[in-house]
C-alpha cells in the first residue's frame, strides 16, 4: 500500500473529540438481506442523528479544530447540514452555496440550522466554483469535503467502528461522492484488515470519479444524470484520486433502476429510509450477486434525507 496523508493517530483523536451524537452508530449483520444478496451483510447505519447522515463526524471535527469565526462551503445538502449543526454549536456564522437544483428538504434543512444558503448553478459543482470565488473574494476559508484532511478523519472514525467489531471483513461497498467516505473508511479498514476488498461505487450517470480512478487522467462531465445527488460529481478532486491509490481496490457502476431497487428493499427490510446515495452498496450487491457470494460484506448506508415527494414516488 502507498502512503497515506492522513495520520491514524488524527483519527484516535477525532475518534476523542467528535460530538458523541454521530459516534457509535448501529452495526449489524442483517439476516433476512444476508439471504436474499447470497452474502453475510453487515450494514452500516449512518442515517440515525440530528442530520441522517454520517457528515457529522468530519464536520463537528473540522469546525472543532478551526480557528476562523466564519466558514463557507458547497454542498448538495448533507455536508451543508452537517457543517450548519456544527457551526451553530460553536457560534461561527457559516455561508453554504448550493444548486438550484438541490433536494428543498436539505436546503430547508440547512437554513433551520442557522446556514446562511445561497442557491446558484445548475449542479453542486457549478455552486463550488461560485462559493470558491465568494470565500477569496471576502478572505474567507472554504472547506471542501473530500480535500481538508478534518473530513476524512470523521469518515475514518466509521472504519474504527467496524473493525474493532468485525476483525474478518472480505469486502467493504463503500458509496463514492468527493472521496472523503472511501478514503477515511479505506485509510482505518486496509489498516486493520489489508486483505479487505475495498470496493468503490458510484452511479453510473455520475462516473468522473471512477473512471478518472481507473484511466489515471482527470475525467471531468458536463452534466450527471442520477437520482443519487449525494455523490453526483461533475469534477473530481485530484487529492481525493490521489488518496484512493494503492488503498482502493476496485470501482463499480451501477444502474438507476438498480439504487431504486436498493432502496425499496432496504426500506421494507430495515425500515429505514435510506436515500439513494446511501443505497449504491446494496445496488452494487444486487448487481452482482456471484462475485461476492458467501463472503462477508459490510457497505455504509451513509444518508437518509429524501423529500415527501421522493418518498411517495420511490418507496
């Protein structure tokens, strides 16, 4: 394995320090999904504290460490509500930009915390250029998910958790947006466990950052196509491809109508509610059965937020 720019002696100390409201999140191996996927699946559940997704952890730990009063960022929704929860406990004022296009429930999310959002550009990577821009020109720090090392240190607290349970894991399915996910769960897991096959997945409507992984060139769209917005990257982050070498091994596409099947089966066997960038594991797992037959599987349900409207039509 390569070098890895994030030490684990930072991730004890996040491990220390973040707010206990997103640590210790449920694991378990879940039976009756075990049986249908051919596998012995431990999920994951990120999808129960204050914002219903696992970008708490970095968020608290990066705004915790911060010296500045005032942080900007882009968002499709999650990291923005996880940094606003942040933000607000620590009385730092805290500018987010996001599309135009971004889930309403997320951006209503986020302005109840205290967020002051700001909508522009058709996607969430038009909206990062722009909150870019407005961090330089007002002297501000802008924190990018999946490049400040504070996000991939919370990311790798999950990798903690699962390994000091499940000491024997044959594959994590790990759900691939800006990288901070994988590449702080990949950092603790292929630590612990080096022989883990750690197994990246994306929507096959939104490939950059795979396929820029897989050709080692930086492979930029002009447009994504999925319903699973929480990983729908248009412009890979170099960083983020430069940690996954050597600590990845393997990335997966997979179909539309595979993340919404994904989705109804988690919510008629868990319960759960589970949006559709939370769902690309168990899409990843229906999509092929045979390669992880009888292994041990562990994927992250990593967000839960969907409208009333995506509920209705979805499950």
């Amino acid at each position: 394995m390569n070098s890895h720019r994030l030490e684990l002696s930072l991730v004890n100390e996040a491990a220390a320090k973040i707010d206990p409201v997103f640590l210790y999140s449920p694991q378990f191996i879940h039976e009756p999904l075990s049986k249908l996927l051919g596998c012995t699946l431990i999920l994951k559940i990120e999808v129960v504290n204050p914002i219903r997704c696992f970008k708490g952890r970095g968020a608290d730990f990066l705004v915790t460490k911060s010296q500045e009063q005032e942080l900007v960022c882009a968002s499709a929704g999650n990291f923005g509500q996880a940094m606003a929860f942040a933000c607000r406990k620590a009385k730092k004022k805290f500018f987010v930009f996001a599309s135009v296009n971004a889930n309403p429930l997320k951006i209503e999310r986020m302005k109840e915390l205290g967020a002051e959002v700001i909508l522009i550009g058709n996607d969430f990577d038009a909206a990062k250029e722009e909150a870019r821009h407005f961090a330089v020109k007002n002297n501000l720090r802008f924190v990018e998910d999946g490049l400040d090392i504070e996000t991939l240190c919370g990311a790798a607290t999950i990798g903690l958790e699962l390994t000091n349970e499940f000491k024997k894991l044959d594959a994590v399915l790990v759900p691939l947006g800006n990288g901070a996910l994988l590449n702080g769960v990949a950092r603790v897991v292929k630590e612990k466990n080096p022989a883990a096959n750690l197994v990246a997945v994306q929507a096959s409507g939104a490939p950059a950052m795979i396929e820029s992984w897989k050709t080692n060139t930086l492979v930029q769209h002009d447009a994504i196509q999925t319903i699973a917005d929480g990983i729908g990257v248009r412009v890979p982050i170099a960083q983020a491809l430069k940690d996954m070498n050597g600590w990845v091994d393997e990335g997966l596409l997979v179909s539309e109508n595979s993340i919404l099947q994904a989705i109804k089966l988690l919510h008629r066997q868990t319960g759960l509610v589970v949006e559709p960038s939370g769902a690309v594991g168990i899409a990843a797992l229906l999509e092929n059965k045979e390669k992880f037959k009888d292994q041990m599987v562990a994927t992250i349900l990593c967000g839960g937020n969907m409208t009333e409207t995506q509920m209705h039509e979805w499950l």
